[in-house]
C-alpha cells in the first residue's frame, strides 16, 4: 500500500497548491476529505489509525477560538469597532496605522481569518466615505492580520498545531515571536506609505471626526464581557494548564449556557469546513509518517536541507506557503521532519505566518479580505495583491531570520 498512501498524499498536496483538481469544482476540505476516504476505503489504514492521526487537541482548541469569535460578532464588537476605525479623525496615513495596529492587536487574541472577515466590509465603506481607495486598506487588514498573529500560541491555526505539538509555553513564545510580528506590522505601514504603489492614493482629504457617524451601534455589554472573560480564560489556560484541550471545550460549554443566544447561533459561525480539512489533511499526513519506509524518507531528505538552520526554514516556509499553504506545510513538516528543538518550532511558527502575506493563496486571511471586497465591489487582483505583498513579506522575513539568529 505504500505506492497508494505517496499517491494519494501527492494528489491531496498537489490539490492544496491548486485549490481544487482540474476540471472539478472542489475546493481544499474536499480534497483533504476525499483522499482520507480513498486510503480508508482501500484499507491502507484502518479507522483506529485515523482516528489516532486525528490532533484532537488542536481542533480543540481551534473550535474554543471560533466559538468565542462567534461571541464577539454577536455582541456588535466587530461591527463596532470596524465602524470606529473608519470614522477615527486622523489623516489617511494616521488611518492606515490604527487599522493596522488594531487588525494585528485583534489577530494576536482571535483567529486572523475572523478578524479579517469581520472588519473588511465595514472598513470599505468606512474609507470609501472618506474619498480613499479601498485597496492598500483591504491588503493592510489581511497583511496585518498575519502579522499580528504570529505574536502568540491562538493567532493562527498553524501557531495551534506547533502549541500542541511541542507542548509551548504561551509567555516564552510571546516573547520570543512577538518581536518579529512587530516588525512584520512595522513593515506593512512602511510599505504601503512609501511604496510608489500606495502613495499616491493616501493622499490628504477632509477628516471625519471620531464619533460623527451618528449611526454607530455600541456593542452588547453582557456579551461582549461575557466574551472578554472567556478570552482571559483561554490564555489563562495557555499558561498554567498543561491539558488545554478539555479546559478550552469547558470554555465552548460555558458559552453555549446563554439566555439569549441559540446554540445553532453560536455553532453557526463556526468554520466546520476548516476542522473538516484538519481532519483530512491529519489523517493523509499521518498515513504518510506512520510508514516507517516512506517518513524516513521525507525526514532524511529535510536533515539533508538543513531544516534546522533558519535560512533554510525560511525558504522552505516561503515556498510551501505560497504553494501549499501555511496550514498544510506545517502540518506535513511536523508529521515528517527531523526532532524539532524548541528554537525550531519558534521558527516555523513566525516564518511559516510572515510567509503568508507574500501572495494572496498564502494564506486563508488574504483569500478571505479579497472575497470580501469582491463582495463590496472593491476588486484586488493577483498582482494589487502581490505588488505590497511581496516586499513586505521579503523585508519582514529577512528582519525576522535576523532576530530568530541573534537569540538561537
């Protein structure tokens, strides 16, 4: 069965670089579905190796993050506080920086791709009204979003994946990672105020006075601290408790014990096609690693690379993110590499997130801003997106190797 498993493993990762098969309208969940289906199917593994492939603690937490997101919109928080950002009474530069600043500060304590869903409508609108072009803003809450969740354990789905799978201190990562995503969010300012791309359209026009729109809905306040306490929770647990796993699904009861809420409305925003695709891709990765043949393969070619310099991260990072994507990578790396040390797994965390922001497929949060301004009429093509992209990306990961080097 080992042709079978490498078969079917390249055709799920050849589908992850594509986003759908040829001639066949599905997306990455169902490629990740069907391929764990054919190898169970076929027998090249049985239902309790699936199952024990499967990071239930990982998808966990994950389902704890996108529950409590799903507070948060229901209170009005994200519908609030896209509204506050487009009506702050700066220049269109001082703008720029509060989107970013507030996008990436969000990103470090939500998932990123719910911050970039929620804010992205509004914010068009908001700097639309203002005589801007919606644009560099769009491409700044994506950027940012990605850079700002580099800076903690919960920003990202693949910072989860690494958490559970070394087993990371939240304060030590923080420390370690928060620098690099600080300066990813520094260099998307940069590159969208002074880049010959972006500078004529931050152009100064009249301001609106924080407060004006007369219209702004102030967020539920039983629910938004209902939401915040159960975000000081999940840290919490994240620092002192060892079995994230239970204590955050403790988190997901307490939320679902509401007088005002449904479940089915706080189940409704859950992204199941994504756990979905975790599913199929944990399941495809961990046929490939349990062949003893075929995993030492892969692992002997990555110690060959030099996986556990940087520079050499830093390459593979940018190459399977923008191919594969950033969630996929991490996962095969993990299942198939070499003994990750702890310096390592840092690494991968803020390498494999930066890399995100080069093109628009490397990352869930970038194809998210794009069809959400689809949606609003504002449309971001391959090269908009690619012409901010690719030097913030360069700039951020060559300051990133820099700083991952100086403390390794």
């Amino acid at each position: 069965m080992d042709w079978l498993i490498v078969a079917v493993f390249a055709g799920v990762y050849f589908g992850m670089a594509l986003g759908r098969w040829p001639g066949l309208a599905i997306n990455r969940t169902g490629i990740a579905v069907i391929g764990a289906l054919i190898l169970l199917l076929a027998g090249a593994v049985n239902g309790g190796q699936a199952l024990a492939s499967i990071d239930f603690a990982t998808l966990s937490v994950l389902l704890t993050l996108m529950v409590l997101s799903s507070q948060y919109a229901a209170s009005g928080f994200f519908d609030w506080i896209g509204n506050r950002i487009t009506h702050l009474d700066l220049t269109p530069r001082g703008l720029l920086a509060g989107v970013i600043m507030i996008c990436g500060g969000l990103s470090a304590v939500m998932t990123n791709d719910v911050v970039v869903w929620a804010v992205t409508p509004i914010l068009i609108s908001g700097v639309i009204a203002r005589g801007l072009d919606p644009k560099p803003f769009v491409i700044a809450v994506a950027c940012a979003a990605n850079a700002g969740s580099a800076a903690t354990l919960i920003g990202n789905p693949q910072n989860l994946m690494i958490a559970e799978f070394g087993q990371l201190d939240f304060i030590e990562f923080l420390m370690v990672c928060s620098v690099p995503a600080l300066i990813g969010l520094l260099t998307v300012y940069a590159v969208l105020v002074y880049g010959p791309m972006t500078r004529g359209a931050l152009q100064q026009v009249e301001r609106i006075a924080a407060g004006s729109d007369a219209t702004a809905v102030l967020p539920d306040r039983p629910m938004l601290i209902k939401a915040v306490a159960a975000t000081i929770a999940v840290i919490l647990i994240f620092i002192l408790v060892d079995e994230r796993a239970l204590w955050c699904l403790l988190i997901v009861a307490m939320l679902l014990l509401s007088r005002r809420l449904g479940t089915d409305q706080v189940l409704g925003r859950v992204d199941w096609h994504l756990l979905a695709l975790f599913c199929g891709l944990f399941i495809v990765t961990g046929a490939m690693s349990g062949d003893d043949v075929i995993a030492g393969f892969f692992r002997d070619i990555l110690i060959t690379l030099h996986i556990d310099q940087p520079a050499v991260l830093v390459g593979l990072s940018l190459a399977g993110s923008n191919t594969i994507g950033n969630v996929p990578l991490v996962m095969m790396l993990l299942s198939l590499g070499p003994d990750w040390s702890q310096s390592m797994l840092h690494g991968l965390a803020v390498f494999s997130t930066l890399s995100g922001n080069f093109l628009i497929v490397g990352s869930v949060a970038n194809i998210i801003a794009v069809e959400q301004a689809a949606k609003a009429g504002t449309v971001i093509s391959f090269t908009d997106y690619a012409r901010l992209g690719v030097p913030i990306t360069l700039i951020s990961l060559v300051m990133a190797l820099g700083w991952m080097t100086l403390i390794s």
